[in-house]
C-alpha cells in the first residue's frame, strides 16, 4: 500500500526513496528508511550556491553557512545553549557545505534526537540572528581561510582554471568568494541574501536510515508547515557565457607545492546523455594503476600523480585533467603525452575489457558510497544540487548503457583544443 502522510502529497518513488511535497509551503522531503540500526542523518539541501551571488557579494553563500551556525534566539551563545552544542550533547555528527549551486546541513544522531535536529534547521531557515559582532568575528575566521587556501599552490591553480574557462557565467567565482567581497560584507548584505534564498521551496529535506516515517514526518510538519513560501529569484544562465574561440592558458607562480598541470575541457551540464560516459571515460584514464594515464605518465617516471574526471553541476562545467611532476622541467611533455592519450581515445575504440573494469569499479564506489546514511545523503544532496534527486538513482543505470562508441563520440566532442583552458604552476 502506497505511503501517504497528512500535510504532504506523495511525488514519486524510485530506488527505494520517496519524495512528499509539503502541500503548506513547497518544501521537498525524500524520505530512504532502512536498516536496523537506531541511526538517521537528517539533511537539509538550499538549492542556493556561489553561483546565485550578484558581484559584489561572492562568498555570501559560504559566509552565510558559517553564520547559520551562530544561531538563533533560541539557540546561540546568549541563549545558553549554541547549535553545535546542543547537537554534540545527543551523540550528533554536525557541519555544513558549500558549492557552486547549493548549501547543505547535516545532523547524523541517533533517531530518538531526530526531532532535535528538525527543530533547530525549522528555526534557523528564518529566524537567524545574524548578530553584528559575530557578523564580525566570523569575517577574521573566513578571511584566515581565505589566505590558507591562497598559499594552497594546486588550489590556486584549480580557481585560476575555473575563472579563466569562465568569464561570464557565475562559476568564474570562487565558492569562497573573492577578499574584497569577503572584507566588505556586512549583516545587512547577509540578511539580504538569507532573505532571497532561505525559504522552504527553495529546499529539500533528506532523511536516511533508521527512523519511524510517520513520526518524522509529523515532526517535520509542525516544524515546518507554519513558514510561508516565497518567490525564489530565477537565475538562468544559459547562452550566458559566449563561445570560447582558442585554448586559454593560466600560469601560477608561486612558493612551495610541486609543479602541476590542469587542462580543463568545456563539457553539458550533469542531466546531458553524454555525462554518464563522460564519467567512465575519466575512470579509463585515470583510475588505478592500470589505467592509461597512470601507465603513460606515473609508470614513465614523468609524473607523481594524475586524475581525470568531468565535473556534475547544474549548468554546463569542465572536464579537468591533472597531473603533478618532479621536474617542472617535464610539464610540457607531461601535457603532449594527455594529449596523446586523449588523440587514441578519438580514433581507436576503448575495449570491452575497461569498459568493464571501469563499471566494475563504479558499481564497488557507489555501493560503497551508499553505505550507510550519511554517505547517502552526501550523494543524493549532489543529485539535488544538480537538480533532480533521481540523477543519484539513475546514475549506475546510464553508466551501464555506455558503449564504446559513446565513449569515443563524447572525446571526438569534447576534447578540443579550442575549447580547453590548461594552467601551469611553477613553483618560484
């Protein structure tokens, strides 16, 4: 018999997850019960990321995280009783995150605290404090954070590829924003931005593993039910960031760290057909020792690592292909020898053999990924932030229709060279 819940209308069910809307205000609930173990991750997903920021505010996103942990008037140091506190007292595993197009909350706790949890993200979706001198103090803490990942060469050298791939759609930003931004933010931009993307139709809640469905959502309509929806500002980007007409090249300069490359290809968004062999392709290339980039750069001496992999976002993002060497010396033939690998997957057919071992190893990942709820939760809230839940259900599906074919199709696409952004770093 099909689950219904007073308050809620069912959507769809696949994968052994069921999403309710909350007929009140929009809100979204995927509910996945399962095992017996008393343990449950709550997580609530804000399909709010750095990309929704306007110039002048990027960090906003990552700032605002950072307060959301400040509290209320029911939960903050002047009440007594802060957030983190309250949560660690019950046995709770807390934090939060940031992307390019979302902003996520998580309490993993035994699920006799599961209303704990509900309680206090209902509170903080509308009633946070954003106290000036926290405000403040918090600001000294991002901008440390800032300057840490400043002196972090192969960090630098990934935002560099980024903001030179894109100079026109939002995913030039940072997600930590740039220092300016972070120096100028006051409460009232942060109360502007909490204002425009802090409401309910604009989140979904994910609940997994060992809870009572009946009891969580009763707790989940009285917390949430009595907030009102709001009109969500709607940012599409498309056509947005004009045709790359010839490759761009980055160079960093800096102390300390090896020298490393990054060549980044323009590739659709995570919903496009091409992405699930996009992503076995990366596996091909780069995963474990008998893949063609650890033989061809690791196992020849010229590099110490490598990877390749296609980014899954909301809107069109790159194909990034790395590598570290010894001898900056070596970075130059380190990048003809990608390119020669990336030549033979144009013209010759990958065999049947990797392709196998490639879907051998994705299916261990994403079981392995779907051990236990919080690992869940962490896989599904990318599929949310890419904007359809199911994308994390369906996502061994589509790798398992992959063919070579298709694989060689997608790297005759998207591998060119006019394209492409590759960036250096030398250390000085």
């Amino acid at each position: 018999m099909e689950r219904t819940f007073s308050g809620f209308t069912k959507l769809e069910e696949e994968g052994g997850i069921s999403s309710y809307r909350l007929d009140a205000n929009g809100l979204e609930v995927l509910l996945a019960p399962g095992g017996e173990t008393p343990v449950a991750t709550f997580m609530i997903t804000y399909k709010v990321g750095s990309k929704d920021e306007l110039l002048g505010e990027t960090g906003a996103t990552h700032f605002l995280e950072h307060m959301m942990f400040k509290g209320t008037d029911r939960y903050s140091k002047k009440s007594g009783t802060t957030i983190f506190n309250a949560l660690q007292s019950k046995g709770a595993r807390v934090n939060a995150t940031t992307w390019n197009d979302r902003t996520n909350y998580y309490e993993m706790l035994p699920s006799e605290h599961l209303s704990l949890a509900i309680d206090i993200e209902a509170d903080r979706m509308r009633n946070l404090a954003l106290d000036p001198t926290e405000v403040s103090s918090e600001k000294t803490v991002i901008l440390n954070e800032f300057d840490r990942g400043e002196n972090e060469p192969v960090r630098k050298l990934y935002h560099a590829v980024w903001t030179a791939a894109y100079v026109a759609h939002p995913y030039h930003h940072p997600t930590i924003g740039w220092r300016k931004d972070i120096e100028t933010v006051t409460p009232e931009s942060l109360r502007s931005f909490y204002d425009r993307y802090y409401w309910p139709n604009n989140a979904t809640i994910s609940v997994i593993g060992g809870f009572d469905s009946v009891h969580t959502m009763e707790l989940i309509l009285e917390k949430f039910g009595s907030i009102p929806s709001r009109d969500i500002p709607s940012k599409r980007f498309d056509g947005l960031e004009p045709k790359q007409l010839g490759e761009r090249q980055i160079t960093v300069e800096m102390a300390g760290g090896m020298p490393t490359l990054i060549m980044g290809y323009k590739i659709p968004d995570a919903h496009h057909e091409d992405l699930p062999a996009l992503h076995l392709l990366g596996m091909i290339l780069s995963n474990g020792k008998s893949s063609r980039m650890s033989r061809s750069l690791v196992d020849k001496g010229l590099a110490t690592m490598q990877s390749a992999g296609a980014s899954a976002f909301r809107d069109p993002g790159l194909f990034t292909l790395m590598a570290m060497s010894a001898d900056a010396e070596k970075l130059r033939l380190v990048q003809s020898e990608i390119e020669g690998e990336l030549d033979v997957l144009k013209q010759v057919l990958v065999s049947v053999t990797e392709i196998n071992r490639a879907l051998k190893k994705l299916r261990a990942h994403t079981l392995y990924a779907r051990d236990g709820s919080f690992s869940l939760a962490s896989q599904l809230n990318e599929a949310i932030a890419s904007g359809d839940w199911k994308l994390y259900t369906r996502f061994l599906d589509r790798a398992e229709k992959v063919t070579a074919e298709k694989i060689q199709e997608v790297a005759v696409r998207y591998f060119n060279n006019r394209q492409r952004t590759v960036g250096f770093y030398f250390p000085s």
